[in-house]
C-alpha cells in the first residue's frame, strides 16, 4: 500500500490543535462570507448598526433580500439584533467579525493592487 504523504506531514496534520468540529465552523463562516451581498452587509455593519431598510437602500436591494441575508448571517453568529421601539437594529456580534472582514480586506486590495506577482504564496 501506498503512503499518502511524508511522515513530516502526518505528524503536522495529527499535530493540529483543534477540533474538527471547529475548523467546520471556521469553514461556514468563511462560506457565510462568500456571498458579496453578506460581505457588504457586514462592511456596513462593521460602521455601526443599521434597520434593514437602510442596509437595503445603501445597498440598492429589496429588504426582503437584505432580511433573507441577514437571517443567515444571524445563524452563523456574525450579525445580532435588537429592538428600538417597533425597528429592529442589526451590528456585528462582536468585534472579531469586524477584524475578519478587515483583514479579508487588506488581503484582497494588497492583491489587487499588486496583481498577480503574489500569486506564489496562494
């Protein structure tokens, strides 16, 4: 039989220090971000709070889609709400999601900007 990788490798997988139930977590967070109406969301969250209404009108979709998103973005724990009155206000849930999106940030104008030079690294 043949061996899938080096025993440096095994060890190094066999060394990670968390669970896997955690790297899925971090995998649907990433994925609750992969959908660029969610990343807008968050980016205007990461401003401060916001009703659905005005997240649809600076997004220029319907608040039925903003709603839709943001029920997601609840259940993955990016996004909480409260009531004000009869209005509902959506923020980040705490500023790790703001972090995230920043980096993720960062990340893409540095390739961008620089193109495909860094795509060694990827």
């Amino acid at each position: 039989m043949e061996a899938t990788g080096t025993k440096q490798e095994s060890e190094a997988l066999s060394a990670l220090p968390y669970s896997d139930r955690t790297y899925h977590a971090m995998a649907e967070t990433f994925r609750a971000l992969a959908d660029p109406t969610r990343t807008r969301i968050v980016h205007l969250l990461s401003m401060g709070e916001s009703s659905v209404n005005h997240l649809a009108e600076r997004l220029d979709v319907t608040a039925s889609a903003v709603s839709h998103q943001l029920r997601m973005l609840r259940q993955m724990g990016l996004v909480r709400f409260r009531r004000d009155g009869q209005a509902a206000l959506y923020s980040l849930d705490d500023p790790h999601v703001a972090i995230l999106f920043q980096e993720a940030l960062e990340h893409v104008s540095d390739y961008l900007q620089e193109g495909r030079k860094r795509r060694e690294w990827l």
